[in-house]
C-alpha cells in the first residue's frame, strides 16, 4: 500500500483544486486570494455589472500577475522578434565579367 501526500487548496469549505506539493498549493492559494482583492476592486469601480464577469476577470488578472504588475510599472514588454538576434543580409559575390 502506498501512502499519498495531497495537498488541498479549500475556499469556503469548497475544494479548488489539489497538488503534489505544498509550494505548489501555497502559490495557487496566494493567487487565489489576489483575485478575491482583484475582484472587491473590480465590482467598486461600478463599471462592471455582471459578478460573474468580474470573478473570471480578477482571476485571469491575477493568472497573469507578472504581465499586469509589469503593465502597471509602464514597461513595454519586448516584442519576439527583438528578443531574436537579426540575421544579416548575405551578399552574393559580384559576377565576373567574361
């Protein structure tokens, strides 16, 4: 018999989601609680009417953490074709002229 570790993300007695690891569990229980602070946020400003719409918003915002905290530092971020060294232009050898 094997005896498992699971680690179990609750909120509000609901199970979310489980994990092999309690780092990973720590970490989709933080974002999770950024969403809830997201969301509070979102439906004071009074510009979105739907509590749903708002949920699933805080959510992605708080998925896509990096990018947001990075938007809100007004950095760009790199388009992929900069990141790439550009390839240089090769020149045929001029012809010989017979």
């Amino acid at each position: 018999m094997a005896v498992i570790v699971k680690y179990v993300v609750e909120r509000d007695g609901e199970e979310k989601m489980t994990f092999a690891s309690k780092a990973e569990a720590d970490a989709y229980d933080k974002m999770l609680d950024i969403a809830d602070e997201l969301e509070g946020l979102l439906q004071a400003s009074g510009l979105i009417e739907d509590d749903g719409v708002s949920e699933g918003l805080a959510l992605y915002l708080a998925e896509q953490k990096e990018a947001v905290m990075q938007a809100l530092k007004g950095k760009k971020k790199a388009p992929a074709e900069a990141k790439a060294p550009a390839k240089k232009a090769t020149k045929a050898p001029a012809e010989k002229a017979a």
